[in-house]
C-alpha cells in the first residue's frame, strides 16, 4: 500500500501521535523499577522515528544509532569515564562477558548494561515496526490495541495509575486510525486523495474526539457499580502484598492475625465436644490494636492463678448463685482453652492450674504443651436488660477515654471514608446500644456476601477494613467484625475484636442428652463493645450467624424494631410459624379441588408463563410442520364464500400452483403451463390441471370469461388441491 505517497505535514503529524503513544510504555516502567534516566529512552524513540520520516538511509542511520546506544550506557554505567576509551573497552568486554553466559544458560548472570542494551534493540525494533504499519500498512489497530492492553493490565495489578495515561492513548490511537482509514482506502482503489478531501473528511473526527476528550477529564468519575474482581484473582493466586503468598490457608484457629484476608480452605476436623444445655459463643481471645492490615495484641494483663478439680462428668451440684455448666471435651489440642460467656470457675479431671489474662480473655493452663483433654467450666449466662441498653449515652464515654484509649485507638492512615460511613449510619440513634446495632445491621442490608473461597487480600497501600466496606463487600468472619470494630471506634465507641467458636452443630447421644460437635469449619470472630455502666457485650455482624446475647425485652419496643430485628437475626418464632400455617389451611380451604392437587411452584405467575409460552413455541412449530396437510385444505374452505368468476379462478389457479410447488412438483424455469399441466397430469393419471390450465390461458389471454363454467372449475379446483394434500 506504499503506491499512495502521504503528505509529508501529514506524515509528520502521524509520527509524532506514534510517538506520544511509544512514550506511554515507558512511563510505567520508570515508575514500577529501579529504571533512571528515562529521558534517554525517550530521545532513543524520537531519533529512531525522525530517521524514518526522513528516509535516512541505513548506511548512516545504523551507526548514528549504534553510537547513541553506545554513549547511553556509558553515561549510565560508567559515569565520568564515559567518553574515554576506557569506557569503550569496559563497554565491549561487558558484551564479549554476556554473551558467553548466554552460550552457557546463565542468563541471571547477564549484567544490567547488557539488558539495557537489548531494552535499547526492542525500541530501535519497535519504530521499524511503526513505521511498517504507518507507511505501509496504513492502520496501526494492533499497536494501539496492545497499548490499551498493557496500560490496563499495569494499572490493574500494579500500583501505576493509568487512568489518564489509557485516555491519551485511546484519543491518540482513535486519531491515528481515523487519518489513516482515508489513506488505506486510497490505497486499495489506486487513486490518490487530494489535501484539501482529505482534511474535509477528517476534520468532524479531529472535532469530535477533542469535544470527547475534554469532556472526559472534566466530568467527574462516577464509583464503580460492580465489586472490582482483581483483588479475588490476586488472592486465588496468593499475590497479596503482605500475604503469605500460599494463595488458600486452611480454615480454624489461629494466634497470628497480623494479616487477614484470603481464600480459605474448609476442614471439617472435629475440634471439641461441648454437653451444654444451649448454644454458646467459645470465647478464646480478643485483640484491641488493629494495624490496617490486622490485629495485634499490645499489652496482656494476668488474673492470679486458679485452681480447680473434680472427678464425675456426668452429675453434680447446682451452685448458687444459680450457674450453668459445659462438659467440653478436647479432640484436637489448642494453645488455649475456648469458654462460654459468664465464664467463673473452670476445673479439670488432672487437677492443672490455669490462667486468664484480663487483657486477652486467654484461658491457659500451666503446662508447656496443648493437650487432648476434658474439662469443666461453669458460667452464668449474661442478660441484658433492653431498659438500660437504651439508656446509655455518649457522655458516659466521652468520661472514659483515657482508660478505654487502647480500645478506641484506629491507625492514622484509616480512609476518611470509613469514619463517614459510621458517622453517617450512627447519626440517628441516641444510645451506644443503638448505635453499636446501628453498624451491627448494616452489613446484612447493603449488598455485602459471605464467602470463604473469593476473599481478597489488601494491598500494601489498601487499608483492609476499607477494602471490604466500598471494594469488594465479600468475606467471612473477620471482614465483618473488623469492619464493625473499626467502625464502632470511629464514633468513638470502645471496641475489641474477639476469636473463638460458633456455636457447633446440635446433636444427642444414646441417652439423648444434647451436645455440640464444634469443627474448625466452626472457628469465628465476632466484635464486644463497652456499654457504659453495663460493661463489654458481644455484638454479631457477620451474617448467616445469630449472635449469643442474651436482651431482656423489659420495656416496650417498636413494632418495625421487632421485625427489623427478626430479619436480621431470624430467630425461630414457633407462633408466627403456626400462624402461617393455619392462614395456608385456609386459604387451601378456600381452593377449588383442582387448584389444591397442583403443586405450589406451579402457581407462580412465571412458571405458567414458561409453560405457556413452551406451548405455544410447540404448537407453532407443529403447525409449521403439518402446513402441506392443513393448509390447502383451510384455502379450500375460505374459497367457497368467494362469488364464482375470472377473478376468483384465478386466484385459485395461482394458489394451486404455489401448493405444487410447496409439496415438491415444481415448475422448471422456462417450462410454460401447458406443458407443466401435462407433467402434473402424467403423475396423477387424469387431465385436470390441463384443463384447469386451458381456462386460466383463455381467460388470460382470451379474455373470454363469461364462456366458462366456472362451478365445474372450482370443484376440479378443490379436487386437485385435496387430492394433492395426501
């Protein structure tokens, strides 16, 4: 396509948008690596392209560029010395060293100037490549879609923001396309376009995408609607900066929370067995410094030692002030012990002393190693009176701060927009109670997921809680009540992050008497938040788990704060459960027969508009197939309410011979009527298309209408039609 010659201010205007296109790969790299001295780079990229526009021969151009590469990489690596001779042969023994280690394989061995060198060749191939799709191919579609393709995936995976570098690039490479598309037409037709045509046809494109441009940079960038799916990738890898790189960890506890985030492997291993006569949160720790990427624990004060035996699992006595008791039986060993709210006394069969730490709520036994063992503990199960829940009030904290420091304390580089969600869904509600519920529901109506296999890992620059909050909303356990705990403390209301178990899965033994069989599938974080005067109380934000706390309903409550607490919670209400089902007796009642022996999912509106639907797609389908039968025999019918004449016939004529072409006797291009009449005639072994045939030509060309008996006609009509059909 080089027999087109292009404009040399043309030329020049397309070579310097390829130019600025070029640069954009570079950028990224003196800002991902250790590259310095781009600037030499980019005057590599401009020689190389201002040699092509001025057709410098290679005799000249060749060496010129030798000689630059040569001079960059003593500037760079030689320093002062680079425009010696020492230089020079510093320079050729570090390509003669290379390229021995390239013989041998060792190419970790390649020295930084000789890579250097080989980035220099790829540019100096790239600009004969440009040059190639400007001037000859006359489209440079693949450069520009491997630009916009790079700058993508950079800005995606890496720290570079490319946002404005991909709008260059996308008004660059739709400019070039557009001036290049006239002159690769001119070359396919062989004709030449003149100037003036040509900036005509190109001026509304110029036009255009300058009025896109600008309107582009000027309107602002509006969220994202959709969670950004990188970070699932990045953490399915193991890519996370900060990880562990191992992509999945294995679900159940673990005292290392200083980065959270990534896909975990499910275990159903049996962990404990607790005989309790209801479910229990098994508290085993909190931590109180969140770092933004997870949590630590800064200082850990020690109860004094306790001691307790007893002998008989099974049986004993009831204390008082009346306590509740949990058999727990240990099948795989724990550093520390995991204990239900209302905890006091715990005892053991071997007689250990144990410690709780007040700082951590660490139950721990004096012995240097986990054991498969048997314990007791005896709790009191904590009430909450809903009463004074209401009546506490940000004045009483506001009194606490200096005591409850470490529990409100958030790393300075939190997002400002993670403190102005809480404020905002905190901003209504008068009590602490009200706002900690406030943060505790929030996540079950706002489009958050729970998953454990596409949880994504933060980033050295990301903050972790603010991923999973405006990100991603996709995680397990310790998304949500890191989120709330930060959250909580960004209000300041005193919060701690706690670890432990859920509940478990109820069973009964052979004397059915109820246990708990808790997994590592069952391991749990959850959140406490200090009410004043009341003291710390779990909150549960994570949803698809009900919580533990125990609220005395003892004054009234709104009727919508009862329903929004039941979807939120979905406790099991028997009552209004056998209120559904008495309204369904009635309502069955009420049925016809029919209506009743038809399953429920058939009544839905959608189903019967599927199957209406599928009944009529087959039935037209049917009809479409059986045509050859119904079809003749429905224009028989409509025919008989038409008067007899010449219009009528011929109608009925034209008719015939369509549904003789329809079952397969076609009329041969050229063959005239009568002849084709014999032929039809010939196969049914009478003559009535002949004589059908002879009074459509005589009233066609005879106009001798009234001469015929037009009765006769249409019932020889209506025979062969009939007969035919079969």
């Amino acid at each position: 396509m080089k027999d087109v010659r292009i404009d040399k201010w043309l030329l020049v205007l397309l070579y310097t948008l390829a130019f600025f296109m070029t640069i954009e790969w570079l950028k990224p790299v003196e800002e991902l690596t250790d590259t310095g001295h781009i600037i030499l780079f980019y005057g590599f990229v401009g020689l190389a392209l201002l040699f092509g526009l001025l057709r410098v021969p290679g005799w000249i151009g060749v060496p010129i560029k030798v000689i630059y590469i040569t001079l960059s990489l003593q500037y760079v690596f030689l320093e002062k010395d680079w425009l010696s001779a020492e230089a020079l042969k510093m320079t050729m023994l570090d390509v003669q060293q290379n390229f021995s280690f390239i013989w041998s394989g060792e190419w970790m061995s390649i020295s930084y100037m000789f890579r250097t060198g080989l980035f220099f060749i790829l540019l100096w191939m790239l600009c004969y490549l440009i040059r190639f799709w400007i001037e000859y191919r006359k489209s440079v579609l693949l450069f520009f879609g491997m630009t916009v393709i790079f700058l993508s995936v950079v800005d995606t995976f890496t720290s570079f923001d490319a946002s404005f570098a991909i709008l260059r690039v996308m008004i660059i490479g739709l400019l070039l396309l557009g001036l290049l598309f006239p002159l690769r037409l001119s070359a396919k037709t062989k004709t030449q376009l003149p100037i003036s045509s040509y900036l005509k046809v190109t001026a509304p494109l110029v036009g255009l995408l300058l009025f896109v441009a600008i309107v582009a940079i000027l309107v602002p960038i509006k969220e994202p609607v959709w969670p950004d799916p990188v970070p699932f990738i990045r953490s399915a890898a193991g890519l996370g900066d900060g990880g562990n790189g191992e992509g999945v960890s294995k679900v159940g506890y673990d005292p290392d929370d200083t980065q959270l985030g990534g896909p975990f492997k499910q275990d159903d291993s049996l962990v404990f067995e607790a005989y309790v006569d209801s479910r229990q949160y098994w508290k085993m720790e909190t931590k109180s410094t969140y770092t933004s990427k997870g949590w630590i624990q800064d200082s850990e004060e020690l109860n004094p030692e306790s001691q307790g035996r007893f002998s008989d699992l099974i049986g004993g006595q009831v204390l008082v002030p009346p306590r509740e008791r949990a058999d727990v039986e240990m099948y795989e060993p724990l550093p520390i012990l995991p204990y239900p709210y209302g905890f006091e006394e715990l005892q053991t069969t071997e007689g250990f002393l144990y410690v709780q730490e007040e700082g951590t709520g660490k139950l721990t036994l004096n012995y240097d190693e986990p054991l498969d063992m048997t314990y007791r503990t005896e709790f009191v199960p904590p009430e909450y009176s809903l009463k004074e829940l209401r009546e506490t009030d940000m004045d009483s904290l506001d009194s606490m701060k200096i005591e409850m420091d470490e529990y409100l304390s958030l790393p300075e580089e939190l997002p400002e927009r993670v403190r102005d969600l809480a404020e905002e869904l905190t901003a209504s509600a008068p009590s602490v109670y009200q706002k900690a519920q406030a943060i505790e529901r929030y996540f079950a109506r706002s489009g958050f997921v729970y998953s454990r296999d596409k949880v994504a890992v933060p980033e050295k620059d990301e903050d972790y809680v603010d991923q999973f909050l405006f990100e991603t909303k996709r995680g397990y356990c310790d998304n949500f009540s890191s989120s709330m705990v930060v959250m909580l403390r960004s209000v300041g209301i005193p919060a701690r992050w706690v670890k432990g178990f859920a509940p478990g899965e109820l069973k009964r033994d052979d004397n059915e008497e109820k246990y708990y069989t808790v997994t590592n599938n069952q391991a749990h974080s959850w959140v406490e938040a200090y009410m004043p005067g009341i003291g710390w109380m779990p909150f549960e934000p994570t949803i698809g788990f009900n919580g533990v706390s125990n609220v005395n309903f003892d004054i009234e409550v709104a009727e919508d704060d009862l329903k929004e607490q039941e979807q939120i919670k979905r406790p099991e209400n028997k009552k209004k459960q056998e209120q559904e089902k008495q309204a369904a007796k009635r309502k069955n009642a009420q049925e016809p027969w029919l209506l009743q022996i038809i399953p429920e999912w058939l009544r839905s509106w959608t189903v019967v508009s599927v199957i209406i639907g599928v009944v009529i797609a087959l039935v037209g389908i049917g009809s479409y197939a059986t045509r050859k039968k119904w079809l003749p025999r429905l224009v028989v019918r409509r025919s008989r309410s038409k008067s007899e004449g010449w219009e009528t016939f011929a109608i009925q004529y034209e008719q015939l011979l369509k549904h003789l072409n329809r079952i397969g006797v076609k009329k041969p291009a050229g063959m005239t009527l009568s002849i084709y009449a014999k032929e039809v005639d010939r196969m049914r072994g009478d003559d009535k298309m002949s004589t059908l045939t002879a009074a459509y030509e005589t009233g066609l060309y005879g106009q001798r209408e009234n001469n015929q008996n037009w009765t006769e006609l249409r019932k020889m009509w209506e025979d062969l039609i009939i007969e035919t059909t079969g």
